[in-house]
C-alpha cells in the first residue's frame, strides 16, 4: 500500500518553502507515502484564485506515477520524481586563478528507476515570466546562507551530467562561509532543475 500526497506549489501570497521542506521531509521518515511535485504549477493568472492551479490532469498523472512508482519500485523503471538531493561538499573551483573561486558541489540519487547519465537540464517553472524578476532560467534557483551574517544570496550555479555514478550534479559558486543550500526557497522560483526525460521537479 502506497499514500500519496500533493506538495503544495508555488503562490504568489505566500512563501510556503518551509512547509514544502516538511512535506518532503516527511516522505523520507514515513514508509510508503510518496509526494507529488507541483512546485512548477502555480498559476497567477488563475481566475479561480492562484490557489487552485488549472493543471489539474498534471496533477493528477503525477500522483498516479508516485503510486505506482512506490508499489513497483522493486521492478525499476518508473520516474515519478525529479532529483533527490544526497550530499553538498566543498570544492575549489579554477583554483590557479588568484583567490580561486570556491563552491559546493551537489549530489543526488540516481532518481526512481533509475535516471541516465546527462540527462539533468534548467527549466523555466510555469508562469515564471509574471512573477519575481522574469527573468525565468538567467535567475539562479540556488541560494545560500551566509553563516557570518545569516543573509540569504543568489549564487551562480552549472550542471555537471557526468556527476558521480553518472547521476548528475549541481556545481555552485560562491566565496562565502556558507551555513545552509537552498534551492527554490522562494514564493515564485523561475528556474527548477529536473531530468530531461520526465517533468518532474526537487521538492526542496
């Protein structure tokens, strides 16, 4: 037996990122419950109220693939989530250059089923253009925590599809002390970072 649920998505009123880090939080403490993405399906110009996104066919092919990705998980081959974060370790980037720029590198699981290599890609989340900046994918969905200052910044990011075991990998730059990675920490993220054969995006 699988449960599935929703994760809320983004909103135009509200930042609701803790609550959706609860939300997957909890699917990793409670056997068998499953999230649906829906980060990606928030919906401004809804005349219904943002509230209540259109997309509700999305909505609901994503939560039968969770399902059924949880029930037959042991047979492989079913992708209902998007990259599913692992670890963060420092690294020097281009580190002849003069006070080298430094940076993060960010794992993740090979994904339900498994994911190919080279397949991690940017995308503009729905409706991106008429919230935040607009700047759709040139805005970075990646900010940290300065742990000097507890200020939260914006830092450039690149995809590394070789990653480890061929799973993809996130590379961040930054110079600072870095306390926390947040990623899509925000009402109305622009960016999102999925694999390219299914449209699914991280939770947190």
């Amino acid at each position: 037996m699988a449960w599935a649920f929703v994760q809320l998505h983004a909103y135009d009123l509200h930042d609701w990122s803790e609550f959706r880090n609860a939300q997957v939080q909890a699917t990793k403490k409670l056997p068998g419950v499953v999230m649906a993405a829906a980060i990606d399906l928030g919906d401004p110009t809804s005349p219904w109220d943002p509230i209540h996104p259109r997309y509700k066919q999305e909505v609901g092919r994503r939560l039968a693939q969770a399902v059924i990705g949880a029930r037959y998980a042991q047979y492989g081959g079913v992708h209902y989530s998007g990259p599913k974060f692992v670890d963060a370790y420092p690294l020097a980037i281009a580190p002849e250059a003069n006070n080298g720029v430094k940076g993060y590198r960010l794992t993740f699981e090979n994904g339900n089923g498994g994911a190919a290599p080279a397949t991690l890609h940017s995308s503009a989340a729905a409706s991106c253009s008429q919230t935040g900046s607009g700047q759709c994918c040139n805005e970075s969905p990646f900010i940290v925590v300065d742990a000097k200052t507890g200020n939260s910044v914006r830092v450039p990011y690149w995809l590394d599809n070789a990653g480890d075991n061929g799973a993809g990998a996130v590379v961040i730059s930054t110079d600072l002390q870095v306390k926390e990675v947040r990623y899509a920490w925000e009402r109305f993220p622009q960016c999102l970072v999925r694999y390219i054969f299914f449209d699914l995006c991280m939770g947190d």
